[in-house]
C-alpha cells in the first residue's frame, strides 16, 4: 500500500536528512579546500550503498565513532547502523532533487530519498 506524503511529514523528513547530511559531513575528515557539490551527493550515496551493500568498511570511514542519526522517532549510531545492515542488505536508495548549501569545508543537502528496492519507500 502506498501512502502520501503530507506537507508537514515532508518537512519533518527533510530536517531528519538535514540532520543526517550534517552529522555526515562533519564526520570527514577537516580540510582546507571548500566541498564540492559532488562530493556531498557522493557522500550520501556512499552512506545507502553502504546499507544496502553491507559494507561495514564504507560505512565506518564515513562516519566517525560518535555518529548519532535520527530517523522515524529512532536514534541510530554507527553500531546499530551496522547491526541493521542484515536487514537491509540489497535495498536500493535514490536521491532525488538535491538542494544543497556549501560554506567552506561545511555543506547542508536537503534531498527526498526514494527507494528504488523495494519499490516506492522513502
């Protein structure tokens, strides 16, 4: 069964990404030269390919020890990331219309993820 996405949950589930993106991205490691856009949509690509690869390598060397992600009312770190990898193993996530904000070594993507496996998630 499908299900709309009403106004106020699309709001809310782009200030979880927001989050996410940040935690994300200040996990790498600090740099002199300003992020390229590329750079943040590959970081979340990285991030569901990882999941969705079980590639617990990937995962840890883009988030740091104390990443904390908050997602659907529940408080995910890079443990439990990598315990729930099981389940997800062969999902396949999309990113779809990136907006995103660079400032120098700091960047913000807002973005609405769509599962592509299974079908129609986001």
């Amino acid at each position: 069964m499908k299900t709309k996405c009403t106004g106020e949950a699309f709001k809310w589930g782009l200030q979880v990404m927001l989050l996410v993106v940040s935690i994300l991205l200040a996990a790498c490691t600090e740099r002199d030269s300003p992020i390229e856009e590329e750079e943040v949509v590959q970081t979340m690509n990285d991030f569901f390919t990882a999941l969705s690869t079980a590639d617990s390598t990937l995962l840890i060397r883009i988030t740091k020890k104390n990443f904390t992600l908050y997602e659907h009312d529940e408080i995910w770190n890079r443990d439990s990331l990598l315990s729930l990898m099981p389940a997800v193993e062969g999902r396949i996530w999309k990113i779809r219309d990136p907006i995103i904000h660079v400032e120098g070594n700091m960047a913000h993507i807002y973005y609405y993820n769509v599962s592509q496996k299974p079908e129609g998630r986001s």
